[in-house]
C-alpha cells in the first residue's frame, strides 16, 4: 500500500487555548494512538493532509516528528468544521508489524456487466470494504468482476475474498447489482440459458437474499 509522509512538531500543551492558537496558525492538532506508551500530541499544517483526505484513493501515513522520529501509522478518525469544511482534529494510530489493522479499501470494478450490455444499470450499494489484516498485504483497492452479472443478479462481498485480509460485512452483503431500465433490449438465445453457478460467484437472483441498499456499508 502507498504511503504519505506528514511532517509534524509534538505539542507540549494540549489546552483549548493552545489548540485555537495552533488552528490560528494553520495547523491541526493531532493524536496518535496504539503506542505502549501514552497517546502521542503533535501538530501539523493543513495543508500537509490534502493528499490523505481530499482523494479517493487510500494511504498508511509516515509522521516524521521534530528531532527525527518516525512513525507509521493509519489515519482513524477526522474532524471537520460544520461550516468551513477546515480540517479541526486529526487522529491516527500507530502501525505494527505483527498487529492487524482494520481499514476501508477502495473497490474497482473490473469489465462491462452482461446486464448492462442488454440495457440494464449497475448500481453500487459500496465503493468500499472494510478489510482486516496486515498493513503490508492490505491491497491500494480490491477489484470486482462484474462480467457475468445478468440482470436482476447482485455481487456479494464473497466474490472478493482473500487470504491477504478479513471482511468485515456480513456474507450477504452487496457490492453492486444489475437493475433493469426503460432501455431493455431482446435477450439472444446464449442469455436466455441459465449461467451455470459456478461462473458466477456470490451472486443470486432471489431479491429476498439481497441487503437493503446501505444497511451494511
């Protein structure tokens, strides 16, 4: 996985006056958690995080902190002004080595669905997956394959497993379907046939096993 690097100077106070002072100044306070020791305070400009936040894409963090120490580290939680959008509070935690970490990858569909090629729309119920496992084999995005998908079919989280992480949603849980449209075209004979189960893994038919739109992302 890609890493960022965000230079960063330790606080030494963390009072509220001490961090608008810090927000005045165009740095946002930040937090490092999962140390053996207690909780890291640092700081950093703002505009150091627009590659982090502002993308699609996912990324691990190198903080690199005054005096020369360097920390690997995840972004966790962000906090932004209800008004500005300005970023207000930061917190990461910490990367190790033997330690899974939980984080939310990107998905890429891969190919032009068979549904769609006769009139019907994709629709995406996740753009992303929440995975587990370690830092150093959690993939930049996960690809779906949606080639075989006909309409009225739906791709579950089942279809992207992998030894290199955990999912964490529900078996059932959808990825994306293919939904009918007002531009259906005639079916030629090969797609009337039934698509033999095993060309088309984790998917059903039967709207009844499908996952309300949302629920579980």
């Amino acid at each position: 996985m890609k890493s960022i690097t965000i230079n960063g100077s330790k606080r030494e106070s963390v009072g509220k006056k001490a961090t608008k002072a810090l927000r005045n100044a165009g740095q946002v306070p930040c937090v490092l958690y999962g140390r053996d020791a207690e909780p890291l305070h640092f700081s950093a400009d703002e505009i150091a995080f627009n590659d982090l936040v502002y993308t699609p894409d996912v990324h691990t963090v190198e903080i690199k902190l005054a005096g020369g120490e360097k920390i690997d580290a995840i972004l966790q939680d962000i906090q932004f002004h209800p008004v500005t959008d300005a970023i207000l509070h930061v917190d990461f935690y910490q990367i190790q080595e033997d330690r899974p970490i939980t984080m939310e990858i990107p998905i890429h569909t891969v190919g032009v669905a068979r549904g769609v090629k006769n009139g019907g729309v994709l629709r995406y119920n996740l753009r992303r997956l929440k995975v587990r496992g370690l830092a150093k084999e959690l993939p930049d995005f996960i690809e779906a394959n949606v080639t075989k998908l006909k309409i009225g079919q739906k791709l579950y989280v089942t279809a992207v497993e992998s030894e290199e992480y955990t999912i964490q949603h529900p078996d059932n849980t959808v990825i994306c379907q293919v939904r009918t449209s007002r531009n259906i075209v005639a079916l030629d004979e090969e797609d009337e046939d039934e698509v033999p189960a095993d060309e088309v893994p984790s998917t059903e038919t039967d709207d009844v096993a499908a996952v309300k739109e949302g629920e579980d992302s």
